[in-house]
C-alpha cells in the first residue's frame, strides 16, 4: 500500500448524508473522491436521452457499454461528464430519480462500473460512497462505513437539498428506491463485514465527518502512511 494508499468506503441509502460526508473527510484528509451514485445516474440519463426503455433490462444492457462517462475527483468541485457533456444538475432530475434503480439493477451495468469505479480508486488515497463499495467495489478499504438516518430526516435533508421540493413525495420517492437497491439480486445495499454503522439522524454533519476522520486515524494499516 503506497502513501497516497488510503481508500475509505462509504455506504448507505439516499439521503443519509453520504455525499456531504464523504466530500468533508476528502477535504479534511486530502483525499480524492468518488460518487457512484453520481455514475449510475449518468448512466441512466443517458438511457433517458437515447430512447432506451428503462424497464427493459436487456435493452439496457445492450446499451450500457456506449455512454462515455468520467467522474471528476476533486472533492471541493466533483463533476460527471457523459459523452464530453457535463451533467452534475440534469442527473438530479426527478426523471432520472425514478429511472435509476432499475437502471442500477441490470448486472451488464453494475459490471460496466464497477470496473469504472476500480480504476478511478487505483491506488487508492480516496473517498468511494455508494451502495457496495464496501461489499463488491472495495472489499479491502481501510474503512467502511454504513451510513444510516431515519426516512423523515433523509427526506428533509434531500427536499432542502432539491431547493424545497415536497418533503413527503421526496420520501416516498426515497423509500421506494431503497426497497429496490436493497431488495435487488446483484450487489443489494447490505452493511459489508467490517462497516462500522454511523446513525446521522441526531448528528450533524460535522460530528459525522469527525467520527469517519477519527476511524480513518485509528485505521492501524494507514495512520502512519498518510
Ligand atoms: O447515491 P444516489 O442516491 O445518488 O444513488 C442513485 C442510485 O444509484 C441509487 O438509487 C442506487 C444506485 N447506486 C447503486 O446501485 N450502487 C452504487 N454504488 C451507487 C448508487
């Protein structure tokens, strides 16, 4: 494991705080980072934009292979360019919102980016959040977290987030793809061996992003390294 070796997996639903999480503990630690759920929704809105039927598994995999898709790793400016285009606002859509579970269940996709996601976490010295990333992407990462909050707390947080979208429709929108993401066959959400289970429903996010950095310090394989 090199200097820059360090790679912290984050995992949880939508909406528990993942993103803000993973993007202060890069910045506090000089890390890169890595949104997959950003990935995963490029994907689908590419789907979206070239007429794929989103329910359609097979015709989904067919396609999967053709989107070019690049996540910037800058954890002060995150981007996610597709085919050259830069689409970090229009992969938050509510369209996109409803197509990206399905789209994330079809395995030709999964294997597509996971191998994405392999190589952009290299030789590590980054923060990965998503769904698997302790489980399928990093099973090796230094530290796993399984980032949990109550439904009404995601919703709040992820309506604010959407510039006041209803909070009710927004959770059941989140509900809804979690029983997706956790019931599917390929790479469900499951807290991974090893993950240390972070409630941020009571917490702010500063207090969160301490708890990870203090794992990540106690991490005996990487403390001295960094
Ligand atoms: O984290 P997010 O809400 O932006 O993720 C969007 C969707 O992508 C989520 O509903 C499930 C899927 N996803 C996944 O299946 N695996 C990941 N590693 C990350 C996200």
């Amino acid at each position: 494991m090199s200097a820059t070796g360090l790679v912290i997996a984050v995992d949880g639903t939508s909406g528990s705080g993942k993103s803000s999480t993973c993007r202060g503990v890069a910045e506090r630690l000089g890390l890169r980072y890595l949104d997959t759920g950003a990935q995963y929704r490029a994907m689908t809105w590419w789907m979206l934009q070239h007429g794929v039927d989103v329910d359609d598994a097979a015709a989904v995999a067919a396609a999967s292979a053709r989107p070019d898709i690049v996540s910037g790793t800058d954890p002060r400016d995150p981007t996610i360019v597709v085919d050259g285009r830069d689409v970090s606002v229009q992969i938050r859509s509510d369209e996109v919102n409803r197509a990206v579970s399905p789209v994330s269940a079809v395995p030709a996709v999964r294997e597509r980016l996971v191998a994405l996601q392999r190589d952009v976490v290299g030789d590590g010295g980054i923060v990965v959040e998503g769904r698997d990333i302790g489980s399928v992407v990093c099973p090796d990462a230094h530290v796993k977290v399984f980032l949990t909050a109550d439904p009404s707390a995601r919703a709040e947080r992820r309506a604010a987030e959407e510039g006041g979208s209803d909070i009710a429709s927004t959770q059941e929108s989140l509900l809804h793809r979690d029983r997706i993401d956790s019931g599917r066959a390929v790479a469900p959400l499951v807290q991974s061996d090893g993950a240390v289970e972070i409630d941020s429903t009571h917490r702010s996010l500063h207090d969160v992003i301490d708890l990870v950095v203090g794992l990540a310090d106690q991490s005996p394989s990487t403390a001295s390294e960094r």
